[in-house]
C-alpha cells in the first residue's frame, strides 16, 4: 500500500525532508521525487544565486525529472502547487532578488 506525503507547507520542508531521510547537508536522493522536494526546500530557503549553485550539485537527470514534475503540480492548485511554482520560477529565472 502506497501513501501520497507532500509537504503541507513551505514552513515545514525542514522536517517533511527529515521524515523522508533526506539530508539537506548532503543529500542522497533516490528519485525524482525525493530531488523535487528538496528544490522546493531550496527555492524557499535561498535567494535564486544560492538556489541555482544548489541544483548544480544535484544529479541533473534527477532535476530534470524533478522540473519536469514541478511544471505539472503548480497547474493542480493543492497545497504543493505554490511550492512547485517558486521551484520553476525560480530555474528558470523567472524571480528576481
């Protein structure tokens, strides 16, 4: 039996990533998903400067994927969608700080 576990919101990345033995120090991501909440944690921890030098360091087949799910989920409107938008808008640029 599978669950569905999203983050509820942006304030509690920190311990939905632990609950998800996902180190943000060093992270070892098992797939796509685990790499799309971790940027969701970047995205709203750093500035885009530091979000993008943090997505350098990940598995970039993993962020592709993890882009790619981002695209998908901010079109739904649950409770990861803003989320999943800061991530894109952050990649692509789209924020300015």
């Amino acid at each position: 039996e599978y669950t569905l576990v999203e983050p509820a919101d942006a304030s509690k990345l920190d311990s939905f990533l632990k609950s998800r033995g996902i180190d943000v120090a060093e992270p070892k991501l098992r797939n796509s998903v685990d790499c799309l909440h971790l940027l969701e944690y970047y995205a709203y921890k750093n500035p885009r400067s530091r979000f993008v030098e943090k997505v350098a360091e990940l598995d970039e087949a993993l962020v592709e994927e993890a882009i790619t799910l981002a695209k998908i989920i901010r079109t739904v409107g649950d409770t990861e969608a803003g989320l999943a938008d800061s991530v894109v808008r952050k990649y692509y640029g789209e924020v300015i700080e």
